[in-house]
C-alpha cells in the first residue's frame, strides 16, 4: 500500500468503536480526521462484543455518571429511528446461581438507592415483562432493568462510517502495527508498517487492549488487565428474546437476522493462544454454551453457533476507563475501556471536546491514564 503524506488535525489510531465515534465526533465539529487501523474497522473487540448498553451492579459513581450519559447518547439514536434492527432498548434481566438470592436483591437495593430503574421479580412475574424466557431456568429471583438496551456494534460502526465519509474523513485500513510520533517530547503523527507517514497536530491512540502496548514506548504506563473472551453467533433462533440476559452459565442477546449473540467467563481458561498470538476455542466449549443459551430461551429451541470470534476484550487494569490526554506526551490522547460499548458515543464526543477546545471534561478528570503512573 503506499499513502501520499497528509496533514490532519487530528490522526486516531484504530478502528474500533472508540476510535470510529471519536474521529466522526471530531468531523462534526469541522476538523480534519485521518482514521488509521491495523487490519480493517470492528477487527477487534468491537467485532465481538455482547454490546449490553447499562450500568447495572455496582462502580465507582463516576463510572456510572458516565455509563448512564452514554445510555443516553444512545437513546437519543435509539429515538430516531427505532425500527433499526442493530439498536434497541428492551431490558436487561440478571439473576444469580440457585440459592444465592441475597446477591441478586444486593445488587436491586444499590441499584435502586442510586436511581437505576431495577425492578426485583420472581420467576412468574418475569412473562408479563419480557417475552421469550424460560421462567423455570430463573433461580429464586431476578433483577429486571428496564431502562437497558444492546447495539451490534459493526452495525454502528458502518452507520457512523457513513457520516465520517460524507465529512470527508480519511480512512487508512491493513496499516499493521502502527507507531505514534513523538519529537520533543510532543506526538506529531503516526507510522505505519509500510513507512508511510501521517503528521497531525494531535494523536488519539483507540488501540482496545493494545492501548498500553502502544503509549508504552514512550514512557507511558497504563496498566492492562484485557482478558480473553470468546462470542459466539446463532444461527437465526425462532425464539421471542427481547431482553439482554446475564445469568450464571450465559449471558445472551437478540441480534440482527433473528440470531442471538451469546459470551460469558466461564471458559476463559479454555481459550487458547496460539504461537501467531491469535487465539481458538474448541468447539465443544462453544457447542455447551450454545445449550446452555437454550436453557433460557421459552421453548428450550436447539441453538447453533454459526460462528464465533475469539480475543481479548479490552480491560484496563483498575476496571476504570482511561480516557485523555497523556501528560507525558502532549498531543497524544488515549482512549481504553471496559465497557467500551455503553460508553462509545459519549466518548467519543467528549474526546473531541478536549481535543478540539483544550479544555478538560469535567466528567473524563477521575479516568485520566496518569493514576497508573503515580499510583
Ligand atoms: C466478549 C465481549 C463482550 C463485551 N460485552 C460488553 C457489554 O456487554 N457492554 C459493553 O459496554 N461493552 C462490552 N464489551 C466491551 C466493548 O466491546 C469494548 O470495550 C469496545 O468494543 C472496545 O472498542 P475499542 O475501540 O476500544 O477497541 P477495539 O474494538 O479492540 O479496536 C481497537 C482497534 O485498534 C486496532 N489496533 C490495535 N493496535 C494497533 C496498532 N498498533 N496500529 C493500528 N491499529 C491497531 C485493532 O486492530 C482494532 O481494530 C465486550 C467486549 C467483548 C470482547
């Protein structure tokens, strides 16, 4: 591939959901964004993620300020257009293993004392709520929040593409391993593996769980704690599914076509990581989660994994976003999340509000990535 050099205002760095939101949030207010990734967009977790947009359990309450911003964000989307197949808000429904019912009415009580629409139900109360679900599965009691939602995000990455192409974004996919500039102390672009150059007056590294890899050459430590984690794909299911579902052997979700999207942590230690650094997981361990995805579902129908991905999800290593600019490196920003579904859009947008004014975000100040290095 070779690239004629260019100016931008601004180059992010990877193709993920943060990456895509923040460099179309940045078209928006005018200025010129060169949008560059390793492979081609939504080639990492944003192309294998749950996607459950909430703020359920229990966070730090900044993390929840934040969360529940980026719910709206979405809602406002959601409003629209609601007859999008890739973004709906129908609920969430959680429960615990059988005989731990003090953990699912903890959680309800900390949800509601800080506002978060919960509602605490036993099995039979469950139908006349949301559809689609085996009411026997349900251990003891269940937690439904209403006010929740899921988004494929490749769906919503091709959708904010659109809009980053009309506003004349450049976009540089299959650039492999890329490198931020730095001289004087200061980003002034990126590299890319083929030599070519992309100089810009400030840097965004989206990199997913490589964020920390990336900023580490200069100096920067954020700590990483991105675990493996596998999604599977159904085959379209007949089955009325509405809610996202969090329950102790699977967590599922409706998803585009009539299939269901499925993941869940307990078999982590059964994914493998290969010596070319990708990972596989066997068959049979997607086959169980498939089953136990059925247990849930009305009907109990036979599901079947159309495909599965397998990587790491992005995780930094307090549980925390990490967004903002580095103080080690001024003109480079970072953005690395947990979570990175719910808070996607508000991100985005306000990375763009400090890139573009140079002013911090009131609501970004408690996930700035130096708590690492003065922790
Ligand atoms: C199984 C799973 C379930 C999840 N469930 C939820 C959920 O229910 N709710 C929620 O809110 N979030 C959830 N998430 C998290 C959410 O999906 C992620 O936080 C989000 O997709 C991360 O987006 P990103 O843009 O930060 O990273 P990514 O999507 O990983 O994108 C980073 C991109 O950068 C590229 N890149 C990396 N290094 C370089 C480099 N050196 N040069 C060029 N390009 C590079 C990569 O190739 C990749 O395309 C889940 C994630 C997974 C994996």
């Amino acid at each position: 591939m070779t690239s004629p050099n260019i100016d931008t205002d601004v180059a992010v760095l990877g193709g993920g959901i943060l990456g895509v939101s923040t460099a179309v949030h940045l078209l928006r207010e005018g200025a010129s964004v060169v949008l560059i990734t390793e492979s081609t967009l939504a080639s990492g977790a944003t192309g294998r993620s749950l996607s459950w947009l909430n703020s359920a359990g229990k966070r730090s309450d900044a993390y929840h300020l934040l969360r529940t911003a980026g719910i709206d964000r979405y809602r406002t989307l959601y409003a629209a257009d609601p007859s999008r197949e890739w973004l709906q808000f129908d609920g969430g429904l959680y429960w615990a293993p059988a005989g731990e019912a003090s953990k699912a009415e903890a959680r309800h009580q900390y949800e509601r004392s800080h506002g978060y629409a919960s509602m605490l139900v036993k099995p039979e109360q469950i139908s006349p709520l949301t559809p689609g679900i085996d009411e026997t599965a349900v251990a003891d009691v269940a937690v439904f929040n209403p006010g929740e939602g899921w988004v494929s995000l490749p769906h919503l990455v091709e959708y904010l593409m659109e809009e980053f192409h009309a506003l004349g974004g450049t976009l540089i996919t299959d650039a492999g391993k890329s490198r931020v500039l730095a001289r004087d102390g200061k980003a002034w672009g990126v590299g890319i593996q083929d030599g070519s150059v992309y100089t810009a007056n400030n840097v965004v590294v989206a990199c997913g769980a490589a964020t920390p890899a990336v900023v580490e050459e200069h100096g920067v430590y954020i700590a990483n704690g991105s675990p493996v984690s596998a999604l599977i794909i159904t085959e379209p299911a007949n089955n009325k599914l509405k809610a996202v579902l969090n329950t102790p052997r699977a967590a599922a979700r409706p998803n585009p076509g009539g299939t269901l999207a499925l993941d869940h942590g307990w078999y982590e230690e059964q994914i493998v990581e290969e010596a070319d650094g990708s990972f596989s997981i066997p068959e049979d361990v997607v086959q169980e989660l498939a089953e136990e995805a059925s247990r849930l579902l009305e009907g109990n129908p036979q599901l079947t994994a159309a495909s599965w991905k397998v990587g790491r999800k992005p995780i930094p290593g307090d549980g925390e976003p990490v967004f903002g600019e580095l103080e080690k490196l001024p003109g480079c920003f970072v953005a690395f999340s947990h979570s990175g579904a719910t808070v996607g859009l508000i991100a985005g947008e306000f990375l763009s509000f400090e890139i573009l004014s140079g002013q911090k975000h009131p609501m970004l100040e408690p996930f700035r990535p130096e708590r690492f290095s003065r922790s």
